[in-house]
C-alpha cells in the first residue's frame, strides 16, 4: 500500500498566483491559518512551510523534522510597513506600537 504525503499551503484571499513555493503536479490541501497547517503536518498527513516559532518545540523534541526543497527557500525576508493618520488620535496600544516600530 502507497500512501502519499500532501503539501499544506495557506490559502491567501489577494494572493495571485495559488503556486508561490508548490512543487509542479503537487497534491495539495489550502487551509486558511497556520495553526491548521501545524496540526495537518503533525499528524503526518504531509509537509510544508511553517514559521519557525510555530514549531521550534517539535523541531527540538524531534517531533518535526526540518527538511530542504531545492525550488523553496528556508527562510523569507520581508519588510513591513506601518501607515496611520497624524490628524487622529491613536489609543495606548497603537501609540506602544508605533513607538516600538521607530526604536528599530
């Protein structure tokens, strides 16, 4: 008996193109969160790409097994932006926030 393994992607409502980092003729499930993800591929029922966070647990305890994919790259750097409108008042949380971004 075969038993095949799936690739978990993350289903995107503005991602344009569905095979960003899915191998050519891949099976495939999309969830929707990463939490989902996690589950799927700690039952064994597949692999894929997973913030790091997420699973440095079952990464240690070898629970998980980090793997390489030579068309998908380990890691993805990103740079993130934060607009808000200067002519409004922000709450605690916002301003804290605000802050923490310009300390880096």
């Amino acid at each position: 008996m075969t038993i095949r393994k799936l690739f978990f992607a993350i289903a995107h409502k503005h991602q344009k193109n569905d095979s960003c980092y899915v191998l050519s003729a891949q099976d495939q499930w999309s969830v929707n969160d990463f939490a989902t993800k996690k589950e799927l591929t700690l039952a064994g029922l597949g692999w894929g790409r997973l913030p790091k966070n997420l699973i440095e647990t079952a990464l240690k305890d070898g629970t998980l097994t980090a793997i390489n994919v030579e068309s998908i790259p380990t890691h993805t750097d990103i740079s993130l932006y934060m607009f808000r409108d200067r002519n409004r008042e922000h709450g605690p949380v916002a301003n804290h926030f605000w802050q923490e971004l310009q300390a880096d």
